[in-house]
C-alpha cells in the first residue's frame, strides 16, 4: 500500500503545504519561472514553490527547491508570511494549498536552465524581471488563466517594501 505523503493534496488529504522563494537582486529584479504558452492564452510567471517533505524542515525544503528548480543556492533574509489558494488537482480533487514565502538573496550565479517542462506541461525559462512587471503580470494571468495560486503579487510587494 502506498504511504500518504500528508504535504501532498489529495483526495484522502486535501491539504498541501509548500515554501515559496522571491529571490531578490539589489536592482529589485526577481528570479522567476517564465512559463511559455500557458494553456495556449499567454506567458505567465511564477516565484519558486518547493513541497515540504514530511521530517523536513522549511528551510531544508527551501534550499532544496532552490536547489532543483533554479539551480542556485540562497541566504534566506526574511519571512514574508503565507498565501492560500483552493483549486482543483489533476485527479479532480479541491485542493487547499498553502505556501509560506521567505525573502532570499542570490548566493552566487544561478546555473544557466535551458528550456525545460513545468509542472503545468509548458516549456519555462528561468529568469530576473522586475518586481513592478511581477506584480502586474501576476495580477493578470490569475485573472485570463482563472488559477487564483498564479497570483504571487501581494509577497512580490512585501518583498520590495521590506
């Protein structure tokens, strides 16, 4: 029988647990997911989310995900507080996800990413933009691509106020 990973929404559990990153530069620009496409409508841009792992600690998950999906190491420098969102899973389940964001700074360069698949099935790019661009396209693709989770705008603008 397989072991319910409890970070993990589903059925069983409808609840998921992850960290968020905005990695910071000193020119306000921030590393993104720049997902190509999306659903065949428009780019969309996405702060790093990794799932805590059951035993781990946030800041384990953090430098992990930090680790695979942008291929770079960070000093975390604050907290930024939680946003959640409820949307339907691929199984077709109501997913409660909730995301604990910390502000990072870059530890060095992050490795240069290719073109690579998402975890939403669109080719992505990894990249800095500006945090006033991050805060209206955010806004934006949440509202064309009706995905509540796509709308990071609110930790984008505490990261830049803190």
């Amino acid at each position: 029988m397989k072991k319910l990973h409890y970070f993990v929404g589903q059925k069983k559990s409808p609840f998921h647990l992850s960290v968020g990153a905005i990695v910071m530069n000193g020119k306000t620009e921030i590393y993104c997911h720049h997902l190509l496409n999306v659903r065949g409508k428009m780019d969309a841009y996405l702060l790093m989310r990794e799932t805590v792992e059951p035993n781990e600690t946030l800041e384990n998950a953090l430098r992990r995900g930090l680790g695979q999906e942008f291929g770079m190491k960070a000093k975390i420098v604050g907290y930024l507080g939680s946003v959640t969102n409820s949307f339907k899973n691929w199984q077709g389940a109501n997913i409660q996800k909730t995301t604990l964001y910390f502000l990072c700074k870059p530890i060095g360069m992050p490795k240069i990413v290719k073109h690579m698949e998402s975890h939403y099935g669109e080719r992505s790019v990894r990249e800095w933009e500006n945090a006033s661009f991050l805060i209206r396209q955010m806004k934006r693709q949440a509202r064309v691509l009706k995905r509540s989770d796509f709308d990071e705008s609110e930790i984008v603008a505490r990261a830049v106020k803190k």
